[in-house]
C-alpha cells in the first residue's frame, strides 16, 4: 500500500521528470518536498504502530467463520421446511466448530503476511460442511485490519513453508465443539433409529470434541511467548456488532411425535441397501468424519514434536541458567567475603590512624610546651645572670656597709631566738596547766556522772 501511495504521489507531479531537479531550487518545491517526506515518515510510523498481531488474526479468522455459519444458518433456516434436502441432519440445533489449520505469520514491520497451509491432502474442500475450514489462502493485514488476498497456486505452498518456518508455523485449532443429538430425524432416516448406529456415531462425534490438541509454540515470537501466558482454548470474543443465534427454532415436541404403531416399527432395525443414496451420504460423511481425524492426529503428531522440541530447549536454557545463576552465587559469596575483609582490614587501619594522630598530638603539645619551658628557663637563667651581677658589683662598691647591715642582722637574729626560747617556755607551762585542768574537769564529771544515778 505504501509504495501504491508512493507511486500516486510521483504520478501527481504537475512538472515532467526531466524539471525534477527545479523543485530543489524553488521554495515551493522544497516545502513540497518536506511534507511529502514527513507524509511518508508519519504514515510508515503509524503502519508500525497498527501492525495487526497473530491474536487479531486469530479473531478475524474467528468472526469470518461466524460469519460464513450464520449465513448457512440463514439459508438452513430459508429452507426449513424443506423435509429431502436435510435428509443427512442428526440434530436440529446449530453446532459451530471452528478448526483454523496450521498458519506461517510473517511481520514486515508495516505490515503482516499470513498463510493457511493445509495438512492433509485427503481434505474435501468442495463440501459444504467444511467450507467453514479456511486453507490455502492468504492474507494481508495492516492498519490494525485484515484482508483476504485470494488463494495459493500450486507452487505457492512450497515455497511460503521454508525450512524454518516448519517449526514457527502455529496450530490454529480453536475448539471442536458438538451439539446433543436428543432430538433426531427419525421419520426421515429410518437407519439412525438403530441403537447401536447410534451409539458409533455419538462415539465418532464426541470423539472428535474430547478436547483440543496441544498448541505449538511460534518461535518467531519466543520472547513474547515467556512474558505472556498460555492462548486459551475458547475462541477470541466476537465484535460487539456481531450477533450469533447459535439455536434454531425448536419444533415442539407434539410435531416429531409419531403413533405408537409407528413408532414401534421405527424402532426396529431397517436394512439400507448399499446403493441407496443416503448410505452413500453416510459413507460420505463417514469419509469427512476419518480426514478430519487424521487432520487433527497429523496436527496433534506435530505438537507434540513441536513440545518435546521445545521441551528439551527450554530444559537446556534451565540448566544454563541454574548454572550460572549458580556460578553467580558463587562469585557473589567470594565478592562479599572479600568485601567482608576489606572493610574489616579498613576498620583497623582507621583505628590505627586515629590512635597514631592521637599520639603525634599528644607528642606535638609535649614539644611544644617544653619549648616554652626551654625559652622561659633561658630568660630567667639570663635574668638572674644580670641579677648576679648587679649583685657582686653593688658588694663590690659597699663592702663596709654591707658588713655592718650583716652584724646588725645577726644581733637581731639572736634576740629574736631568745624571745622564741621564752615564748616556748611560756607554752610549755601552759600545756601543762591545760593537763592538770583537763585532769581535774574529767574527774569533776566522773564524780557528777555518780551522783546523778544515785539520785
């Protein structure tokens, strides 16, 4: 689609080719030029953006197999009445089963190719009943819509299934759903009254809606595959537009009634001629009944190879990954030890610094005050230095007087001792007296002490 708008916009060129190169002179040409060019890039942006997914190819299959029933049910209902031309029908309920093959998805980044491949040849395609299984065909989708292209040559399967698209190819099986066979068209075909005709084809019915195979895995998509959950065995929901009257009207139960008479001749069994058109019908539908099974035991084979194929890589990656995530821990004790030890070792050295800046202080204030003890020991030596000499100068010059203040001084000093001798007497004595008054007061009180308990 890009390159039809691609082409449009050359075409619409009002200049011939040959004035092409103008354009990038003039100023018109040039905003012409940036817009075409921002046209282009914002379309291929938004092609990107809406680049439908394999789930909404998923649902369109979906809506356009709902579609084609409905528009069968229409014409089932048109013709109702009609007793011979549903002569083969066993239930008189609609039954939907939706059964899309095996599909290739490409991505271009703007758009999206999908291809139903077929997987069984034996498949009756010009049948009415399996006109709902869509193969051979495929489709374009982009801007977030799909549209059927038309259907594959003979050659075309060949090449569109590549080697490794084999194993990226998707198994599209939806669900196979039947309907309850209570109510049958006994007076329109006498061979399904018998029992144990009956039970074979309920047995054949229910034996293709006993569950839906395994899907296989897209491994083009392996990292959404991981980030999202399983696909879920119900078909996608419909738009809200679309209706589904998946009941036909049910006849009451007085118009399929029959005499007793009747019915008790119905009830026994009735031998078919092998030439008889509606046994050809049965062996017909029996036909469909055995390709579709083995449709769906081929689809069935190749998901199981598909899972064991993807069983043993992903137990592969597991056993990667749980080895080294456990190298991992490994590595990651180590680191943490030695982190351990490191920060261990650089505790200690940090309480080593600390006391070694502890002790440069200590030393550093003891040097620094014995510098100030050293200065100030010199200025004093100095000072008394000086003083000295003043001294010995000043008994230089005064000898005489010195001599006679010296003499003066010791007559003082001796009658200073004596003074000290006769004030030592004096406390002498009056230590003494002190005694004897001490003596005499502790007798006194013995004395007082003896005559208050006499009292």
């Amino acid at each position: 689609m890009s390159f039809y708008i691609g082409g449009l916009g050359v075409v619409s060129f009002r200049s011939p080719l040959s004035d092409v190169a103008s354009l990038f002179v003039d100023d018109d040409g040039v905003r012409s030029l940036v817009a075409l060019l921002i046209f282009f890039i914002v379309f291929i942006v938004l092609a990107h953006l809406t680049n439908p997914s394999e789930n909404s190819f998923r649902a369109y299959l979906t809506e356009q197999s709902f579609r084609q029933h409905l528009s069968r049910l229409d014409e089932n209902i048109d013709d109702a009445r009609n007793l011979q031309r549903d002569s083969h029908h066993f239930t008189n309920r609609a039954s939907v089963s939706l059964r899309t093959p095996r599909h290739v998805f490409h991505t271009f980044g703007i758009f999206t190719i999908a291809a139903m491949l077929p997987v069984s040849p034996k498949t009756d395609k010009t049948d009415p009943l399996s006109t709902s299984f869509v193969s051979d065909t495929w489709f374009i989708g982009a801007f977030g819509r799909w549209w059927r292209a038309g259907p594959f040559e003979p050659w075309c399967p060949d090449m569109v299934t590549l080697p490794s698209d084999e194993e990226s190819s998707s198994s599209g099986i939806v669900a196979v759903r039947t309907t309850d066979c209570k109510f049958s068209f006994r007076n329109r075909f006498p061979l399904f009254e018998h029992p144990s005709v009956l039970a074979a084809l309920a047995r054949r019915l229910l034996g293709r809606s006993r569950g839906t195979p395994p899907r296989l895995r897209n491994r083009e998509r392996t990292a959404q595959y991981q980030s999202s959950s399983a696909r879920s065995s119900t078909p996608p929901p419909l738009p809200k537009s679309a209706t589904l009257p998946l009941h036909s009207i049910r006849t009451s139960q007085s118009s399929i009634s029959l005499p007793t008479e009747q019915r008790t001749v119905a009830s026994a069994f009735v031998p078919c001629d092998a030439s008889s058109p509606r046994f050809a019908e049965v062996q017909h539908q029996i036909a469909i009944s055995k390709s579709a099974v083995i449709e769906l035991r081929a689809q069935l084979s190749d998901c199981q190879a598909s899972a064991k194929r993807s069983h043993s890589t992903l137990q592969a990656d597991a056993d990667a990954l749980r080895e080294r995530k456990r190298q991992e821990d490994l590595a990651k004790q180590k680191v943490k030890a030695q982190t351990k030890s490191l920060d261990d070792a650089k505790r200690n050295a940090e309480s080593l610094r600390k006391e070694a800046e502890r002790k440069l202080k200590a030393a550093c204030g003891a040097r620094d005050e014995a510098n100030n003890r050293i200065d100030f020991l010199d200025k004093e030596i100095e000072r008394l230095q000086r003083r000295l000499e003043e001294d010995r100068a000043f008994l230089k010059d005064n000898v005489d007087m010195v001599s006679k203040v010296q003499k003066e001084a010791e007559d003082e000093l001796q009658r200073k001792k004596r003074e000290v001798k006769v004030a030592e007497d004096v406390v002498a004595a009056l230590i003494l007296r002190t005694k004897e008054l001490e003596a005499k007061l502790a007798s006194r009180r013995e004395k007082l002490a003896f005559l208050r308990e006499q009292t």
